[in-house]
C-alpha cells in the first residue's frame, strides 16, 4: 500500500506547487495570453530629435524585440504579432489599404526575432524597412482598420485565448489629420475590441510640441478594470521619450496580472469582501531539462501505472488504498476517508485584530510575502471597503492580523496584513500598487534560540569606526538592479544559440563589489580601522601562511574529528514518550539510529522519526 507520507501535502511543499496546481488557482479566464504590436509606420515615426540616438520607430523595434525575446524564455506559449499602418504598402487578410502584418498571431522564435532586427538601427535597417514597407502616407490612413486587421487575427486564431491585449506605438495624436469621419469609424471600432473582450493600449512617444491624448486617443484605449483601479492607477498621461521608461511601460502593461487565488476577507458581523492574491516576486531558476526520444527528438512523456507485485496485473486507482503507522498498527484509509481528513477549512482570510507596525519584526520574514487587492468584479463594493481599510491602516501605522488558508488541503497560518499605498514615477507609471502585503507569522515552533559562540567583545572605539565604514558604503538597495549572472549567461547563450550567433553578448554582473568607488569613499578609514583592530606588527600574508600549515601538520598528524551529535538515551526515550522527535536535527537524529543499530528506510526526517518510534514501541 501507498504510504500516508507520499500523499499528503506538508506545509512546507506549499511553495512549491503554488504555481504548478491549477486547480488551486481561481483564474478568471483559461489559455494563452496574445499581444499585437501596432506600430506607426508613418514618416514622423522615422525623425529623430537633436538629442535622440535612436528614432522613436527603432525605439519600438526595440521594445518589440525585448518582448519576443522574454516570452520565448519566460512564457513561450504566448501568441504574439506585429502589425504596422501608415505604410506605402499592404498585406493583411481583408486587402485594406497601409496596414501590412508583419507577423501572424503564432508563438515567438528565433526566426522572428531575426526579422524584427532586420527592421532596427543604422542605414540598413532604415533601407530595409522601406524596401518591406514602402515610405509613409500620413494621415491617409485609417487607424480603424487596422484594429479590424487586428480583430481578425485573434477571431483567426483555432486556439482559447484567455487574455487579448494591442499595444498602439505612435508618436501622433491626432492619425487622421481631423477627419472626423475616420476618428468616428476608429473609435467605433475601439468599443467592439472592448465589448470582446480586447484591451487597447497607447504606447505613445515625444513628438514636437507634445502629445495631447485628449484629441482622440482617450477614447480608444481601454481604461483600469473598475472606477476605484481607475482612480488608483490613472493613465498613462507623458509620452515616453527614452528607450528605458518605454521598455519599463511595456513591461508592466505584456502581462495580464492573474490572480494566484480569489477568496473573502471576513471582517466580522457577516462583512466580507473579495480579494485576489498575487505573487509580485518569484525567485528566477533555471528551466528545468527537457528529455527528448533520441531518434525523432520530440518530447518524452512520462507516465506511471501501478502493478501487482504478484501476479503482474494492472492496478486501478479503486485497487489501491492509503496507510499510516502509528505506532505499530497500520491504520487503513479510504480515498474518500484521506480526502476529508487533507480538507480543514473554507479559503479565505479572517480578520483576528489590529497591532502598530512597531510590533512586526524584521526576523518574523520566514517567507516570500502575498501580495491582495480587492476584485470588484466578484463582490460589488469590495475596493470602496478595501481602500477605506487601506487608508485607515496605513495613516494609524497598524497591521491587522488575519487566519489565512490558502486551500482546503493547506493548514491555516497566521499572517500580518501590511498597508502600501500607490507609488507613481516622474512619468505617472506605477511603482508600487496599492494593497496589502500578507506577512507570514512564525509559530513558536519556529523560533529557535542559537548558541552564540562567546568572542573578545569589541571596544567602543573599534565599534564607532566600524560604524563610520558603514554609513559610507551605505547605499539604496533595490532588488532589481542585481540580476543573477547565472541565468544572464545561461539565457544569453541560449539565445546565441538560437539565432546563430559567432558568440554571446556579453554580461555585466552586477553582483560584484565596485572596489575602486568603495576605496574612495573610505579613504583612511579602513588603515584606521586596522590600526584599532591589529597589533603594530600584524601581517595577514604571514597568518594565512601559518594557519594553512598548522592545518596540514594537524592533517598529517590525524587531528581529531568534529565531536557527534549525541544525544543521551534517556532523553531520547522522553522525546519518544511526549512525541517531540521532530524538535531534534537530522544529524541527531541519524546519530541515534546509528547508536541503537536502527535500520532505517531513508535518510528524510521524517522516516528517521518512524524508525526511532518503531523501535521503541517494540
């Protein structure tokens, strides 16, 4: 029978498949994200300003190119497409006149990523975009039907698309010249994006004079979902005129922000409102390998099936059942019986009271936090009862404290729910949303006390001045200016891989220390520092000379080994009794069963917990 062990979920696997269980996920809709690229092709696209390297049509391709590069590594299902308007020449499904697609809704590869840089930079990028597009007519085309062309190409999709977005790149607020006649037929066509579901965004750059929404694209973009996330957010009102703040724009607006889960939050008396968690950070890893069939090198898949050891006949899942050993009786469980006993309660958090934000300590971080906003759509009233709570919270410095289940099969823990107020940039882009970070709580259970080894305290003297070295290497930490250097090469040689490239760019690791600029901020305080700290005589050269030979005599001479971790019998017996085996390390817990002469299944904590009680119940 199938242990008890492999099929419960602990809590500490609850990481883990927060991203792979999609049943736990309550998504609003189901399938692949799709993004067209709609992009001015108009003359005005080409002109650079007296400052600007780059032309606000080769800052798009740019971006573009960021895009299809980052999905093929992040979310390489994705469906993306590249259509320009305003151009000389056409080619798209219905014939019309100046919108020529460049790329069909499909996944990104390295063969449209060498297309778009065709399109960029230099003399030969310039040539080859006339070649392909002809030179721009200006406000003879017609911005509606490009949206049509684009509406085509999602309705020509076979695939389910769960979220449908046009990002608009121009640097020309009024594409029709005035005519009203056009606008009408663009905005009208706008709101039949909308009513299907399509998001309409404006990427817009500098131009001469500056770029007034107001004259017509206003009403073709679609706003924030709800009147609250529209105060919150606001739009998007200056044009980006650098490639940084445009790509930074683009980023925040390629994804749709799905919630992790959707559940209530019960503030009491029958009160509750719906929220969204959100993960705003995930650690970044490798892709893990992929096994392909050696002779056609299509993808292997795994499946598993279950055999009687006897008689070598195939096991149906009603075959089997689960157990569990407490002590030395093997307990029996249905599948309905293992079902009920995963279940403790209904999703959702519980208010329990409200604490100063003094009283949440920087070591109860056990944890990457949640992220919750209120779903508007799910319970009407919801971001008018979270906002008020938001803005109480965070003008009284208070944290409420809440149960949080995430799922049924997961144990509640108690979290701090931490204001954060909206943040916005020179260039109104959000910084930081608005909402609340759910701070996991440590139990007691998690809270250790160490044995600190007993040193020479430092001196007043020597603790100022290390203070003093401190405050000059002080800088503003943000966690995104450091990206691993690990995974920037590994992705930079997969992409010079892919596009046949002699070798990869290279990278810039951020991670290692500016020794010059720190020689230069502290000039004579490390000498200082060390004239405190060391004796007159002191050389660090000879004392790693004279340990690494102390160390190779005690080697050659066979020095003593690091002492066990033993614990005395008669306090193993009492762990036993009382059931705190799980209080000891695996390291004592492996000494132990060495000692007793106990066989063990494995070397995991917990099989090391049943091997000790199996031996003492006997």
């Amino acid at each position: 029978m199938a242990e008890w062990d492999a099929y419960y979920q602990h809590e500490d696997e609850e990481a883990e498949h927060d991203e792979g269980e999609e049943s736990a996920v309550d998504y609003k809709f189901s399938g692949r994200d799709s993004l067209v690229f709609l992009v001015d092709a108009s003359k005005e696209m080409f002109e650079k300003g007296e400052k600007d390297d780059l032309s606000p049509f080769d800052m798009t391709m740019q971006c573009v190119r960021s895009v299809y590069t980052s999905k093929i590594v992040s979310s390489e299902r994705d469906l993306l497409a590249l259509v320009f308007y305003g151009c000389a020449k056409h080619r798209n499904s219905v014939d019309f006149k100046h919108v020529y697609v460049y790329h069909e809704l499909d996944c990104p590869g390295a063969q449209r990523v060498l297309d778009v840089d065709r399109l960029r930079g230099g003399q030969q990028g310039a040539q080859a975009v006339v070649d392909l597009l002809g030179r721009g007519v200006g406000p003879a085309v017609s911005l509606g039907e490009a949206l049509w062309v684009c509406a085509n190409l999602f309705s020509d999709v076979k695939l389910r698309l769960s979220h449908k977005r046009v990002m608009i790149f121009t640097n020309q607020d009024q594409p029709h010249g005035g005519d009203a006649h056009r606008d009408r037929l663009a905005h009208t066509k706008a709101r039949d994006l909308k009513d299907t579901g399509v998001v309409v965004d404006l990427m817009h750059l500098q131009k001469p004079g500056g770029f007034d929404m107001s004259l017509f694209f206003c009403d073709i973009i679609t706003p924030p979902e709800g009147e609250e996330a529209g105060q919150e957010m606001g739009l998007q009102l200056e044009a980006s005129g650098k490639l940084e703040d445009l790509q930074r724009r683009v980023r925040a607006k390629e994804l749709k922000k799905r919630a992790q889960s959707r559940m209530t939050l019960s503030l009491g008396d029958g009160v509750g409102v719906a929220v969204g968690v959100y993960v705003l950070v995930r650690g970044a890893v490798k892709p893990a390998a992929v096994r392909l069939a050696r002779d056609s090198n299509e993808p292997v898949r795994t499946k598993t099936r279950l055999y009687h050891t006897h008689t070598g006949s195939l096991l149906l899942p009603s075959d089997t059942k689960r157990a569990q050993v407490y002590g030395s009786r093997k307990i029996v469980l249905e599948r309905e019986e293992t079902d009920e006993v995963r279940k403790f309660e209904t999703p959702g958090l519980v208010l329990i009271g409200f604490k100063p934000l003094a009283r949440l300590k920087m070591h109860q971080h056990i944890r990457p936090a949640h992220f919750i906003y209120p779903e508007e759509a799910q319970v009407t009233g919801s971001s008018t009862v979270f906002s008020a709570l938001l803005r109480r919270c965070s003008d009284r410095g208070l944290f409420a404290l809440c149960r949080y289940t995430p799922r049924r099969n997961c144990p509640p823990r108690f979290v701090a729910m931490v204001p954060q107020r909206e943040e916005l940039d020179d260039n109104k882009v959000q910084l930081t949303p608005p909402g609340f970070h759910l701070i996991f709580l440590p139990f007691a259970d998690d809270v250790r006390t160490l044995d600190t080894p007993q040193k020479t305290p430092a001196t007043p003297e020597q603790v100022d001045k290390m203070k003093e070295i401190v405050h000059k290497l002080r800088f503003k930490y943000r966690s995104d200016a450091f990206e691993n250097p690990v995974l920037q090469q590994h992705y930079r040689n997969l992409e010079a891989l892919a596009l046949d490239l002699l070798q990869p760019d290279p990278i810039e690791d951020h991670t290692l220390p500016k020794v010059d600029m720190m020689d230069k901020r502290l000039g004579p305080l490390v000498q200082e520092f060390k004239e405190l700290v060391y004796p007159p005589d002191y050389n660090p050269d000879s004392t790693k000379s004279t340990a690494a030979k102390r160390k190779a005599a005690e080697g050659a001479a066979g020095g003593e080994k690091r002492p066990r971790a033993e614990v005395p019998e008669d306090e193993l017996r009492a762990h036993v009794e009382k059931g705190t085996l799980g209080k000891l390390t695996v390291p004592v817990l492996k000494e132990a069963c060495r000692s007793l002469g106990v066989r063990t299944t494995g070397t995991k904590k917990q099989e090391l917990i049943d091997a000790l009680m199996q031996h003492y119940t006997h």
